[in-house]
C-alpha cells in the first residue's frame, strides 16, 4: 500500500485529502509537528508528499528542499498561491507537480495515481532492471556484468530488486527489512547489515564499486 505524508496546516483540507485518499486504498499520514516535518518524513517513508507553501515556522519550499536533500520522492505542491513566479518557485525547488487551491478532490486523486504509477510501477513490470551494465533478471532472480553471473542469495537479490525499483531514491533499513520479511526472511538491523555488507563485497569483486551508496541515519540508494 503506498504511503502519502500530507504537510498541510490547515486542518480540515489536510483530513478531508487523508479520507479521501484511504478511499483509494492509499495510507495517509498528515503531518503534526511543523516545527520538524523531516523526523515525520524519515518516520513514514511516503511514497508521494503533498505540501502547502504557507506553513508554520518554515515554508513549503524549504521543507521540499530538505526532503531533496535525501531523497527523490514525488512531491506534489497544493497552494492557493498558484501564480507563475510560485509554481516556477516549486519546479526549481525540486517539486513534480502543482494543483492549486480551490481543487475538485477527484482531480487532485487523478494526479497523484499518475505520479504513483510513473514512479512505482514502470520500474516493478520491467522483467530486467539495469544500472551501469549490470542486469538484475527479475524472471530467474539472477545478476549479470560483462556476461559473467553474479550469485546471489535469496536476501540478497530482494535487496538489490529494492534499491534498483528505487533508484536516485533513498530506502530506509525499514523499508528493506520489510521486503526481505515479504519472502519468509525474519531479518533484523545487524542481520540487515550483514546482507548488505556481503552484497557490496561481490558486486565489488566483480568490478561494480560504489554501486550502493550509505546515507548514515537514514538507508541505503542506487544513484544514477
């Protein structure tokens, strides 16, 4: 089920865009404590952010410059201050979208399944996943370099099918424990890390260095 952190002071459109996404089968969280939106972010892992531009304490753009800092999330502006120089303030700031204020809440559903089917599941149906030649077969579970084969194990391949679903995205070590317990795998934070350790170590054998990339405190990413 995919995630949705709603940043948004005003109360009853940030509930009545929470009731109408769990309506669509999503998981809604609206954010609390705008004096530390990142401890939310980091907390639920969305797969989409909606964001006002006023705010308490900090603005809009500063928190989705935050969230680009460390992640690629899509991040969908809802405004009434849609003028030009605000929405072209969004896009540099690293937004994907913006709706503006007063919106039809079935165009606003429209706009997020899009962006949630463009970022997640394209890259779920393709039957190869690739990055700097490497070949992740999802068909046989198998990975290739330079026409030699990679074994790995069970563990192992779900973490890299993960980081390469994500790619240019930071997953969190909860979003990883959660794939591997997905296959009957009961894994915990040092068993975690173990499988990571032993990933990098063949991928670097095999020539693939710095194909995996740590972002202390918060997960691990693939970046293009």
């Amino acid at each position: 089920m995919y995630r949705i952190l709603i940043i948004e002071d005003d109360r009853g459109i940030a509930e009545a865009i929470k009731f109408q996404a769990e309506q669509w089968e999503l998981q809604a969280f609206c954010l609390t404590d705008f004096r530390n939106a990142m401890a939310e972010f980091a907390r639920i892992d969305p797969h989409l952010v909606l964001i006002d531009i006023g705010l308490p304490f900090f603005n809009g753009y500063h928190w989705c410059g935050e969230i680009r800092r460390v992640s690629q999330v899509p991040i969908l502006f809802v405004s009434s201050a849609s003028d030009n120089m605000n929405i072209v303030m969004a896009m540099n700031m690293g937004a994907d979208d913006f709706i503006a204020k007063p919106f039809d809440q079935s165009v606003l559903m429209a706009k997020i399944q899009a962006m949630l089917r463009r970022t997640y599941d394209f890259g779920a149906s393709l039957p190869v996943l690739e990055h700097r030649g490497a070949l992740l077969h999802t068909g046989d579970h198998s990975l290739s370099y330079r026409q030699e084969n990679i074994p790995l194990t069970k563990n192992e391949y779900r973490i890299l099918l993960t980081l390469l679903r994500n790619k240019n995205r930071v997953v969190s070590r909860e979003k990883l424990m959660e794939a591997l317990w997905e296959t009957d795998s009961f894994v915990d934070e040092n068993t975690l890390t173990v499988n990571v350790g032993r990933l990098r170590k063949k991928l670097e054998s095999a020539g693939l260095h710095d194909f995996i990339t740590t972002r202390f405190g918060v997960g691990y990413l693939i970046e293009a």
